[in-house]
C-alpha cells in the first residue's frame, strides 16, 4: 500500500484559524479538498443552515464536528448542562450533515480520575439515544496522556475501545488521532481491536520536544510519527472514510492559509 | 493506612539544583532526611570516593543513582559507547553504595519506535550480568508519554513491566514515579503486576496544564496525582523502600534551599 485517495483528504478547520466558515469551505473547494472537518465555534458564527447550504453549494462534505465530550464536572446540575450542549452539538452534526460528532472526555472536577472517567461513560450513555435518532455517530477520541489533567480523562486507544464496547451500540465509535496515540506500545493491537469501531483518523505530527502544550504539533513529516504505517493499520481494520489534517500550530497559523492548503496536500499524499 | 513514616523520605538531588554534593548530603543530614538519590553530574563533580565518604560521615544513605540507559542509538559504534557509559554508572553506584541505578531508556534515534524499543531491551541485557557482579540493581523508569520523543521510549508500566518479565533476572526491576504513570487507566493493576519487581517509588506532583515541557513538575499536594493512593498500591505491592522526592521545576530550584527541604518534609507527610 502506498499513498491514500487525494478523495479522503479532509481539512480539520482548526488547522487555519484566520479563516472563517465560508472561507475554508471556499478554500477546501478551490484546493479540490472534497472534506472539511467542523468546528462548533465557526459553525456557529456562520449557523447551521448556512453552512448547511454553502456546503452543498460548493460540494464540500463534513467528515465530522468537532467537538462534544467535557462530561465530568463537580456538580449534577453542571453535568447535566454538559449533557444539554451535546445534545445541542448532536443536533448541529444533523443539520449540517457530518456523519460524526467527535468526543473529547473532559478533564476531572479534582483529584478523583475512577470518578471522572464514570461520569465520561455516564454522558455518553445519556445522548446516545438521541445521537442514535438523529444519525450521527459519537467518537470517543483518546486524548494524549498529556492532556489527562486539562482536557480528557479518556488517555489510550486500549481506553476507549473497552468503553465503546461496554457501552455496545453500533451509534459509539472512536476516533484515532496519531498524535495522541503514537507513543503507545499497543497502539496496532488495539487499532485492530477497534476495527469498524474507527470513525475518525487524524493526521498531524510529533515534534520532539513539542514547542507548546497545546499548539505543539508538527505538519506530517516534519516529527516522529509513523504516520503512513497508522493510516495503513487503520485501513487494515477497516476503515476507509476521510482522514483528518488536524494541525494545531501558531506558525502554520500565522502562514497565509492558501500556502496551508498547499503544503498539507503535498504532506498528505508524502506521508500519509 | 495514613502517612508513611518519614524514615522512608529520600531527596532525590534534583529537586535542588543550587547546592552541590556535599552541600545536598549535609542539607537532608540537618534536616533529618535520611536518603538522598544521587545524580552522576553532581557525584562526578565531588568524585565517587568523596561522596561514599561524606554519605558514611554523616549517616545519610544513597536510594538510588540517576541515570543510566539512553540506550537506542543510530550506530552499532554509538549503541557500544552507550552501553560502556552504562557500566561506568553501575561502577559509580557499587562505589556510593546505591543499591538501584535508575534507567532512562532514551529517544528513538529516528522515527522507529520498535527498534528503540528492541535496542532498549537489548542494552539493558548486554550489562546486566555486570550489574549482578557489583551487586546493582537496574530499574526500568517508564517516562510520561510526552517524552516519548525526546527521552524515553519506554512510556507505561505495562510496558516496564513485560520488558523486566521477559529479562527475568532478580537483578532487573522497576521505578515507578507518580509523575510518569499518574494518567494511565492500568496503573494500579500494573503496580500490583509489579510487585516485588518494584526497587523505586518517586513522588511529584501534575500541574494542569504543565507549565513547562520538562520543568513542569509540582510539588506533592499542588496538582492532580492521588500521591497517597499510588504509594498505598506500591506498598501493598510489597515495596518498603525509600520515596524519592523528585521535582523539575524552575520556581522550586529558585527558592532557598533550606526552604525546599521544609516543603518537601510537610508535604511528604500531608499527600505521600
């Protein structure tokens, strides 16, 4: 196996922020990036409907929308606020037509991780009837163990898949991102346990050290990930949809975004 | 089970960076510290036999020396220096009289993690037996998983522990530091996998999120590590050793010594 389809080549929106919905719709269109991987914030900004139309009026498809999750909090009534809003980002997925509402955990309210990881698997429990209904599927995405304290509990792929088969719904999946899931000495073992559960694969890179906690990562190539023998381990467990560029990096954000599109179509057909 | 006794408490050296050898030992001496984990940069600064003297002086005794490993490497010729450096660090331990020289496996030499990994288990059995003639046992460290790229390939304890199952020497063992293996959803499973295999417990703390890639660390009872519940796992796991308090981070190396070892004392007995 060599090079993926430029076909399943998707732009994740937060790989350029300056531009707004309509502008990386446009820019996907005129790069012949056929997916576009969506961002509540921008949705927003633009709503539902608009996007809706522009999408189809360009032809562009969203692979997904980023992002539900952050169940654990301290209080009932702050956790089923939680709940609310992906119930309110479910509904987004619908009206825009993305297949998949990727699910970053959330952090824990304290020091109490067994708790917080219930409360994840709690949330998800209670929108899976109305992701279920509406069509769209949920990602669990593992976050890096980096980011256990800030933004996800759900830390390794071996994680996700043991709670998307207690929760056993063919409306749970989970979402392989390689920079969270790189450094994992069982990452291959659990991708093919996973198997059709994947509903996501995200590319980026590994810069060693990483620059930033948060805007550390590097464009495909430029780190230590092996990210050809990922997407390839992904495709022998199934999985054929789009693949994600999901870059976040200051300096890839201050390049002017038509210059992004170049360089991550160049990248991806590289090293993907 | 409350607090440890405090004649468990070790320093390890780098949480003061300020002061030397013997200004370390004569610091945890007056302040009732009775272990110390040494560093080869500051013991190669006073000389081995200097420091075994001044340890028996003033009856403060060695946990632990770091580091060794650093094993993967590009060349067979850079992979032997490795593993010579190796042997010297297991000569400095026999002659300081610590009883476990800690192992930092190092990066991969390029983006191959299954032959860093390979070339970790392979450096660690070619000076082995030598460890077993001087009487110095090797711990595994398995490193957080952000410094996968730059400082060890070696990243859970799952994966320590398998490595030191398949070496299956009593020479072979493995450090378990709070910082490292806070975030994984196996970790007390693993600890109890470990047991007697166990030759180091360190203690820090999770600062959410790090301020700093490598100086990040908090101190015990300022972040999200259940300190007290991992030690109670290593101790039912059948460790009675020393607990090296071992913290990276710039504002503690800033403050007065003396100050440091009064914090560290007071949290030790409050979060370990």
């Amino acid at each position: 196996m060599s090079e993926p389809g430029l076909d399943r080549l998707s732009l994740n929106q937060a790989t350029i922020q300056s531009w707004d919905m309509r502008a990386t719709i446009d820019g996907c269109a005129r790069a012949g990036i056929g997916w576009i991987g969506l961002w509540r914030d921008k949705l927003a900004a633009l709503g539902a409907r608009d996007t809706a139309r522009h999408l189809a009026a360009t032809g562009v498809r969203p692979s997904s929308l980023c992002r539900g999750g952050f169940f654990p909090a301290a209080t009932t009534e702050e956790r089923a606020r939680r709940i609310d809003d992906n119930r309110r980002a479910i509904d987004e997925a619908a009206e825009v037509g993305a297949p998949v509402l990727v699910l970053v955990s959330g952090p824990p309210a304290d020091r109490d991780l067994d708790t917080a990881r219930r409360q994840v698997e709690e949330g998800i429990c209670a929108v899976l009837p109305y992701a279920a209904e509406r069509g769209v599927r949920l990602a669990i995405e593992p976050l890096h163990p980096m980011f256990a304290g800030d933004r996800s509990v759900v830390v390794t792929l071996a994680q996700a898949n043991a709670m998307a088969e207690r929760i056993g719904s063919p409306t749970i999946g989970v979402a392989v991102d390689v920079y969270h899931v790189w450094w994992d000495p069982v990452v291959y073992a659990e991708i093919a346990r996973a198997g059709e559960r994947i509903v996501g694969f995200h590319v980026s890179d590994w810069l060693a050290p990483p620059p930033d906690h948060l805007l550390g990562r590097g464009v495909m190539g430029d780190g230590l990930i092996e990210v050809r023998r990922l997407r390839q381990a992904v495709d022998a467990a199934g999985y054929a949809g789009p693949i994600e560029v999901e870059i976040f990096n200051q300096r890839v954000w201050d390049m002017p975004p038509e210059d992004v599109l170049v360089l991550v179509r160049e990248r991806y057909l590289a090293y993907c």
